[in-house]
C-alpha cells in the first residue's frame, strides 16, 4: 500500500502540477542564466544573482521572475536575491592647484575609458566646487537611494555620476570642515555603482585634509596629474605627486593640458602657458607622461554645453590618454 501511495505522489509531481521545464525556459528568458530555479511541490525557489546590477535592475528583474513563475499549479514563489561584491578599480584625477581643467580631463577621461570598452562611474570628489553635472548634461537631475545608499545619475554619455553638486541648490557655498567633506565624498564612493569596474575619482585640487583622507581610506589604484606647462602650475602638481607617493598610491601619468593655441582665423600656434613643461617635469620625476590638451575654444564651449569631445567618434585628444590609463591598468590586473 505505502508503495502504491509513494509511486502515485511520484507520478502526480513528475507529471503533472507543475510543468518544470517550462516553468525554467519562462524564468530563463527574463533572467537568463542568473537564475537557479528549483521545484518542490507546488512551491517554486529562485536563487537570482544580482552581481553587477543597479538597485533598480535588480528590483525589476525580481519582479519579473515573480511573475515568471507564477503558472498554474504554482501556490509560492520564493526568490533570494545574492550578489557578489565587485572589486572596483578607483582612479583618482588631480592636480596641485585649482584652474588647470582637472574636471574636464577627469569627464572626457571617464568617457574615453567607457568608449574604449571599460565600465565606468564618475565620481565629483571636487566637494566645493562641484562642475561635473554640468559637464556631464545632467544638471537638476538629483540622485535617488535605497537603504541610504545613493544611486549613481545616468548621463548620455554611459558614464553614471554623483556629485555633490547633485546635493545642494545651485549656487549655495558648501560651508564644510575636512571631516564632513570626507564623510559626504566616502557616500559618493560608496554609492550604488552595480556593474562598473572602474571609479574615475575627480579630486578636489591642493593636497589638503579632504584629499589625504579620501586617498587613504578609498586607496585608488592610481592617480592621474593634471598640471599646465607653466612653472607655478608644475610647483602644485610635483606636491600633488609627493601627496600620493606617500600614500602609496602609484603615479598612472601627467597630463598637459591648455598646451597651445591655434588661433581659429590664421591658424598660428602660440603657447600662452609656454610648452612641454608638464612632460618635461614627468620625465625629471621618472613618470609616465600621459599626452597634451590643446587650449581651444572647441573644447572650452563644448564642455560649458555639456558636451564632452571624447562623445565625439573622431576624438583624438582624449581617447590616446585613456587608452594610456587603460593600458597602465590592465598591466596591474
């Protein structure tokens, strides 16, 4: 009797409650392989990965698996939603002094790198004076969190941000002390950046608290210096560069930017900033030199719309630099 009992439970739920494989193809096709489904009665378990998703990818693809596997014959449907945490690479842009377009290299560097097949966030580190969501077109847009963990903004360019000009209103002096900046920018860090590999850090110039602290705690893989040819310029930056070799955080390369000007009515080439200093100075200090920034007003009124080059498919000012750092970073892997 207990046979006949046990071969007629065996047959109902082989044949017949639930039909597993097309319950697995229709769970499949809106998770595809990151779904693991198993079948106990009329009770349905998913394990979903989440790794790399965004909150709302994650959220959204629950949902569907829910109703995926809500068929007929279906009483429960549990889903566990895992993700393994995703080792991100931090490369932090900066310079000795302020002025030198250290966040239109680190928006056109963020870019490039995205074009050139990295996964990439951006985060504005400048905490007092905050340029990239104008840089990145997505002014007025604020970010949103879960869990008090700020989701990253999507800009047209693919390459998400926040910022902390994404925080406060338009215009308001960000009144802060070096603990409190470094506490808002480790929330930036930190932020929700699901399947980006590499974080481009726009530091805020000078090698004050606010720097020292985000260096230290958050480690970047490595540092990219921003310096203009002139004298005063590469001063600033050779302190940026003893900032970071301090804190044991390798020099990527320099970059020279506002190195000459083309004029736009007969062509002549002068350089107001002089020329070669910046790579002249990485050479004195044994260090990459990453490339030149011509002074342009192409370059200037783009950015002022929002409007990076390295967008652009025939960029080749930034994407040369980029596909450097690139380079650098792969050989550290």
């Amino acid at each position: 009797m207990r046979k006949t009992v046990a071969r007629a439970a065996k047959q109902l739920n082989g044949a017949g409650m639930i039909d597993r494989e097309h319950l697995t193809r229709a769970v499949a096709a809106v998770a595809g392989d990151r779904a693991t489904v198993r079948v106990e009665g009329a009770r349905v378990g998913v394990v979903l990965d989440a790794t790399g998703l965004t909150a709302a990818e994650r959220d959204a693809m629950e949902a569907a698996v829910r109703a995926s596997a809500a068929l007929p014959g279906v009483d429960e449907v549990r889903v566990v939603v895992t993700a393994e945490r995703t080792n991100r690479r931090l490369v932090a842009v900066a310079s000795g002094k302020g002025g030198v377009g250290k966040s239109t290299l680190a928006a056109n560097l963020a870019i490039a790198l995205h074009r050139g097949g990295a996964r990439v966030g951006l985060v504005d580190a400048d905490v007092y004076g905050p340029s990239q969501p104008r840089l990145m077109r997505v002014e007025g847009l604020r970010p949103t969190a879960h869990d008090k963990v700020l989701d990253p903004v999507p800009t047209p360019y693919g390459v998400p941000l926040l910022s902390m000009g994404q925080l406060v209103e338009p215009g308001r002096a960000l009144a802060w002390r070096g603990p409190m900046a470094a506490g808002a920018l480790t929330q930036l860090v930190e932020g929700d950046w699901g399947a980006a590999d590499t974080l481009v850090l726009d530091l805020p110039p000078g090698t004050g608290d606010v720097q020292l602290t985000m260096v230290q705690k958050h480690k970047p893989a490595g540092a990219v210096i921003v310096s203009t040819p002139q004298d005063l310029a590469l001063i600033d930056a050779a302190r940026a560069i003893d900032l970071f070799d301090k804190a044991g955080v390798p020099i990527i390369g320099v970059v020279e930017n506002m190195a000459g000007y083309s004029c736009p009515h007969c062509g002549e080439v002068s350089d107001p900033f002089g020329r070669g200093g910046a790579e002249a100075e990485a050479a004195r200090l044994g260090i990459p030199f990453l490339g030149r920034v011509p002074l342009t007003i192409a370059i200037r009124t783009a950015s002022d719309a929002g409007e990076p080059p390295a967008a652009e498919p025939g960029d080749t000012v930034f994407a040369p630099i980029a596909a450097r750092v690139a380079e650098w970073l792969g050989s550290r892997t």
